[in-house]
C-alpha cells in the first residue's frame, strides 16, 4: 500500500507532527488543528534532529532543523558539561576514597622501597595481594606494583583531563557557529569515551 505523508506546520513556521494518507486520496481532509500541512518528498526522520534544543522548521517546500538557542548560551552549556563530565570520571575511578588509595600508595612505596623488605606488610598490600582483579593469590610485591601503577595511571588521566579539558573549553568559545561547536563537543566525548576505556571504567 502507497502513502504521502503531510507536515503539521504551526504559523511560526515549526513542523509541529506528520500525517499519513493512503494514496490515492481526495484532498486529503486534514483536521481544524490550526495547523498548514504541506506534502512531504519523503517521510520525517525525527531521529536526525542534530541537538534537543533543534526544532524542525518548513523553508522552501522542504523542512529543515533549526537551533532555538543562541550561540553564546549553548557555548556556556557545553563549557559546564566538561565539568562535569570529569568530576563523573573521578566518581566513577575513586569516589570519596581519595584518603584510601593515598595511604595505600604510600605504603606501596614505602614497602618498594625497604631493603630488607619487612616481614609483615601494610594491610594495604596484603588485602590487595590477596583480593585482586585477578582473582588469584598475587606476591605482595605485584600488590605494591599494582597499586603504584594505578595511583600513576590516575594521576596521568588527571593531567590528561585538566589540559584536554582547557584546550576543548577554549575551542568551545571561539566557535563561530552551532556546527563548529557540535565538532568540538564531539572530539571532547570521544576523549572522554577513549579515557574511560584507558582507565577500565
């Protein structure tokens, strides 16, 4: 079965929903919405919509996504959002364990360090040695290892954020149009995505 399909248009010009009429058809006999409704080239793909803040607009026999916010305000938005996205990356890494994992790489790197290394362990290396990802008994020395190497990992993902972070916000301010800066709202997600995978979040 054949159908053309209508644009609702308000009389601001905004494609407020579509209609579908069976073809052939007389007329069609459109509703007293208060709506315009023009004949479509091809169905609406609603799902195109570039932001949320888009509306689909009619312009010359053809619709067409329009941003409702200006430039400046969705600038500021998008310079929030890096905010935070970062302070959900640390959530996620440590969440209020901050005093936890310090008092752990500190005795990592003070048990590293002994020689002779000390008969008993901090707790820290212990607990770690013997509950780990792996799922295995680990040496008390790959604990100490462990540990360091992720306290290092963080810290390299910290400076990582600050400065990509800086270099993004900067980028943001100066876009000179909506799509510029969907361009670096996207490379900011895709850092902050290939981050995540480098962390294991």
């Amino acid at each position: 079965m054949a159908y053309d399909y209508f644009a609702g248009v308000d009389s601001n010009g905004a494609v407020r929903m579509q209609r579908r009429f069976t073809v052939p058809h007389d007329g069609p006999n459109f509703p007293n919405d208060g709506l315009t409704y023009h004949l479509l080239e091809e169905p609406i793909l609603w799902s195109a919509q570039p932001r949320p803040t888009c509306v689909l607009h009619w312009n010359d026999g053809a619709p067409e996504w329009r941003e409702t916010l200006p430039l400046a305000e969705r600038v500021a938005s998008c310079v929030a959002q890096t905010y935070l996205d970062v302070d959900a990356v640390y959530e996620t890494a440590i969440g209020n364990r901050t005093a936890e994992y310090t008092s752990a790489e500190e005795a990592a790197i003070a048990f590293l360090a002994a020689d002779p290394k000390p008969i008993i362990a901090s707790d820290y290396i212990t607990g770690h040695a013997l509950n780990n990802p792996t799922g295995q008994v680990q040496s008390e020395a790959w604990a100490a290892q462990q540990i360091i190497e992720r306290a290092d990992a963080f810290r390299w993902a910290a400076l990582q954020m600050r400065n990509v972070r800086f270099a993004h916000q900067s980028s943001m301010r100066e876009a000179a149009t909506h799509e510029e800066l969907d361009a670096t709202v996207a490379s900011w997600n895709e850092f902050i995505t290939w981050l995540r995978g480098v962390l294991g979040l």
